[in-house]
C-alpha cells in the first residue's frame, strides 16, 4: 500500500486492487501508527478511529479533493500509481 498523500503528520495510503473489504472507494489514513479506513464520497469513517481534531482535518481533506481521489481510486483499483495529491499544509 503505497504513500500517496501527507500532511500534518497524517499518511494517506490507498491499496491496489482494494474493493473486497469495504466495497466503496475509500483511503486508510495512519497517524503515529493508528490507522482508520475513510470512505471517498462522504468521508464516513469505516474502520478504526482517530482524535476529533485529525478525524476533522482527514474528513476536510477528503471533501476538498474528492474528484482527484475519485480519478486516484479508478487507477489503483486497476494496479496503477495514483497521482499526488497536495495536503492541507501545502
């Protein structure tokens, strides 16, 4: 599972060929090694849990990019390099 986004000390990671588990487009996010499985379209949390502040700048995050992660999505469910994505703090 590849690195694909950091910002504020939040790693967002998206698999290749992830739809099994959570059968909605979706990114895990890891912070100081705890890790939470955030869906694309409405940033509903669907595993783990993260402190209010974080879980409010990954939802954040998720809505002000969610066409690029979507386009992200399509290609990592077909084994291929998503595309950067800038962070919060860029």
């Amino acid at each position: 599972m590849p690195t694909i986004f950091r910002f504020y000390g939040i790693l967002i990671r998206m698999f290749f060929f992830d739809t099994d588990k959570h059968k909605t487009p979706h990114v895990h996010a890891e912070v100081k090694g705890r890790i939470a499985v955030y869906s694309i379209p409405d940033g509903e949390v669907l595993a783990g849990k993260f402190p209010n502040k974080k879980h409010k700048m990954i939802v954040a995050w998720i809505a002000i990019h969610e066409d690029e992660l979507m386009a992200d999505w399509q290609l990592a469910v077909q084994g291929k390099k998503p595309h950067p994505i800038r962070g919060l703090d860029e």
